[in-house]
C-alpha cells in the first residue's frame, strides 16, 4: 500500500476497497488509513460468497488434495486457499461495495510497485478501450489444473456458447505447445500461461458479462476449484483469450 500510494495514488488519490471474510483489526484500520489520504473501506465478503458450494462433496475434497499435495501442488490442502481462487474467479466483482464501480486494480498482500507511474491508468484503460492490464505471463503447475481447458472444451462444445468466441481472440496463446510441450500435455491442451493476477487492472464488466458468468457457473459446477487447484487467473486468461479481443488486453 506504501509502495502504491507513493509511486501512484498519492496523485490521484483513488478510494482503498479492503475485502475480508473476517472482520478487519482497528489496527490494520489505523495503519491502513494512515497511509494515504484517500477514502478507505472496509468490507466483509458475504458469507455465500465465502462457503463452499453445497455439491462440493469434501471427502472427494481432502482425498484430491492429499494426491495433489504429493505432486508438490501449493496450498492443495488449504480449503480457505480454495475459496480465495473460487471467489477471485467468480465472486469479488459481485460484492455490493464494488457494484458503483467499473475499474479495479488488485493490490495483494507482499507485492511492490517500484516505478513512479504519473498517469491515471483507469481513465486510459476507458480512453483507449481497453478491458484488462497486466504485467507478467507465467507458466501455472500443470498438475493444478490438469481438467481445466477440457472442461472449457466441454462449455464451447455448445453452439450458444460458441458464439462467444471473439473473432479475434487469443486461441493460439491458451493452446501453445512449442514453448512448454510437457505443460500443455500434462494439462491436457493447455499452455498453462497466463496473466499474473496479483497485479491485474480490469474492467468488470466483462467479469460481469453474460458469457463469463455462464462460463464461470460452468466451472464452478464441475467441482475443480475443489478437486483440483484451479486459479484465478488461469480462469481470468482462458476467458479473457477467448471471449475478448486480445487488443484490448494491455501489458
């Protein structure tokens, strides 16, 4: 939060959103409110945002996570890290806080901003029509989401969902095989790269489009962000490259 408001919003001083799914310390509030003169608020995720789903059956739960933890997949075993990728995948975009608003910028715990940025970069995602910012691709453990792209297979293989695909969308980045063959094997066509989501600007309207929240719900009900590790961004990349016109993604 130093680190942003002195590179960034000290000049523009754009309001602070904390989410939780636990109520904040007056600490962290004090802290929090002392560094920046902006607005800042404090905000509980619903409860149904938060739970697990009721057909999340959790023995297949602790049984999946205990296989993905011998192939060295992080936090397979924490529920609550579970719940974080489900609700930053489908949820947070939702909360009523956040229902005024357009633009975000996702600031996580532990992540540094080092260069002075003097531009507002939410007026030039609007001017530029741009949906989505990031600043680094990488490659996901392949082992975390070995059903992922199938089961977006199995969504487009319906021809009202295929008429999502945007003419100039970013297929050959979702399915690349050159650069890491044995990723897009283990994850059974999928490249497994993807956009950064620790430092992601976006539009919400797009996570608030028809066709992501159908393709969202689809996911969702297939159980992987339980029985396997499925991200965020993973499920942020693969819809954005497919629904958006890869223009409008800005590095």
């Amino acid at each position: 939060m130093r680190d942003l408001e002195r590179t960034w919003n000290s000049k523009f001083n754009y309001p602070w959103t904390f989410l939780n799914d636990v109520p904040f310390t007056e600490e962290f509030k004090r802290k929090t409110k002392a560094a920046t003169k902006a607005e800042v608020r404090y905000e509980l995720v619903p409860k149904e945002h938060w739970e697990v789903p009721a057909w999340i059956n959790m023995d297949l739960f602790q049984e999946s996570a205990q296989v993905l933890k011998e192939q060295d997949v992080q936090y397979a075993e924490k529920i609550s890290y579970h719940q974080m990728c489900r609700w930053n995948s489908g949820m947070f975009y939702k909360h009523p806080a956040l229902q005024n608003y357009r633009y975000y910028w996702r600031v996580e715990p532990h992540v540094h901003f080092f260069c002075d940025v003097d531009y507002d970069v939410f007026r030039y995602m609007h001017d530029n029509n741009k949906t989505y910012g990031f600043t680094v691709n990488i490659y996901d453990s392949p082992q975390s989401i070995a059903t992922l792209w199938p089961e977006t297979l199995k969504f487009l293989a319906s021809d009202d969902h295929a008429r999502y695909l945007h003419p100039n969308n970013a297929m050959d980045w979702l399915t690349d095989s050159k650069r890491r063959e044995e990723h897009n094997l283990l994850a059974n066509g999928y490249s497994t790269c993807h956009f950064w989501s620790n430092f992601e600007i976006g539009d919400m309207n797009f996570w608030r489009s028809k066709q992501y929240e159908e393709f969202f719900q689809h996911l969702d009900r297939s159980g992987g962000f339980f029985y396997e590790r499925w991200g965020d961004a993973p499920v942020h990349s693969i819809a954005l490259g497919l629904f958006e016109d890869k223009s409008k993604i800005h590095w």
